[in-house]
C-alpha cells in the first residue's frame, strides 16, 4: 500500500515535457529569435498598414478626372462634388463594417481578418479601376471601405505580440502607424504618376487604360 502511494506520487512529480523538448523550448525561444520573430512581424504589419493608407489616399489626384472620364457631361466647374463622393465612399464603407470587422477578428483571429482584408482589397481596386460607369465605380469604392478591417487588427496584434513589454510595444506601434503617414506622404505621389498613361506616356506599353495603373499598383501592394 505505501509503496503504491510513493508511485503515485513520483508520477504527480513527474514533469510532463521531457529534458530534451523543454531544451528545445528554450532553444526557440532565444533572444536572436524573438529579435528576429518582433522584427518580421513589424515588417509584415507595417507592410499591410501602408497598403490600406495608400488605398485610402491614392484617388484624392485623379478622382475629378476619373469622374470626367466615366460622365462626360462634366467640366473643371462642377466636377468637384462628384469627385468628393468617390473620394468619400470609401470612409462610408469603413463606418458600416468596423464593428462587425472587429467581432470577426474575435471570433475567427486577427490573422485571417488581416488576409481577408488584403485580398478584397486587392479584388476591388481592381474593380474600381475597371469600372464602366460612374456608379459602379462608386459601389466598388464602397466596397473597398466595406471590407477594410485593418486598423483594429493591427493594433490588437500589437498589443499581444508584445505583451507584458511595454517598450517594444510602444516601437512596434510607433513604426506600424509611422507607415499611415508615409503611405499619405507617397500614395498622391505614385498615383498622380501613374494615372492617365496615354497622355503622360503614349509610346509606353503600360498606356492601357486612363486610370487603371494606380489601382493596379495598390492591387499589387495588397
């Protein structure tokens, strides 16, 4: 009876992982791989964060010229409010989704909320690029807003990469959203040269389409 009672308390005792797997853990888990792990999870995250701030800015130089192009009934005097509603169906988008974009990340991860918005965007502006009439042009740029759940992700995934260090945390977060900026820096930049190719480039192969290549170059990012 006593010694059964030793054995089963040798077993309580017993560690659950062997030597060798908690070795391994620790070998994992070193500072070179944390380093390397927090630095690659920046890159990706500030990667997707400049995408959608591209995507948000990238229409403001040729939405006047893209609502010309789709209603030619319009001239430089009273195109402004046309070209302030494509501008702005993205942001209406954005209102009607975020709550729900936020219960997503909770419910299927932050991960996939991450890819799900990267891939529909990459889908729409194609699409928005590709538009035939005005109004669709306008139902895509909603969609676009639509299915954009970025920010909340990524401040969340901050967060939990970097828990209970409350320094990187504020590194990751200031490079992470550093990349909003820049993207509202570089996107009128990049988008204003590349719309309108047949005017800007007419012996070039990538003179296709009168504002394709912006969205193209989004599509791509994304």
């Amino acid at each position: 009876m006593v010694q059964s009672i030793e054995r089963a308390q040798e077993r309580e005792t017993t560690p659950l992982l062997s030597k060798q797997q908690n070795d391994f853990e620790k070998e994992t888990t070193t500072p070179i791989t944390k380093n390397r792990r927090w630095l690659m999870s920046t890159l990706a995250l500030c990667s997707a964060m400049m995408a959608q701030s591209y995507l948000i800015i990238s229409v403001f130089p040729y939405s006047g010229f893209l609502a010309m192009h789709l209603l030619p009934q319009l001239d430089s005097e009273n195109v402004g409010s046309y070209a302030g509603y494509i501008a702005s169906c993205f942001m209406v988008g954005r209102t009607f989704s975020s709550f729900e974009w936020g219960k997503a990340t909770d419910r299927y991860g932050r991960k996939f909320a991450i890819q799900a918005t990267l891939f529909l965007s990459a889908i729409f502006s194609i699409a928005f690029g590709l538009a035939p009439s005005f109004k669709l042009a306008l139902l895509f740029r909603f969609l676009l807003g639509l299915s954009n759940g970025m920010i909340g992700s990524v401040k969340t995934i901050i967060s939990e990469i970097n828990r209970e260090n409350e320094t990187e945390e504020t590194k990751m977060m200031a490079l992470v959203l550093g990349m909003w900026g820049y993207g509202f820096l570089l996107g009128p930049a990049i988008s204003g040269y590349l719309s309108e190719p047949v005017k800007q480039y007419p012996n070039s192969s990538l003179a296709q389409g009168p504002l394709r290549q912006p969205l193209d170059c989004a599509s791509f990012h994304s």
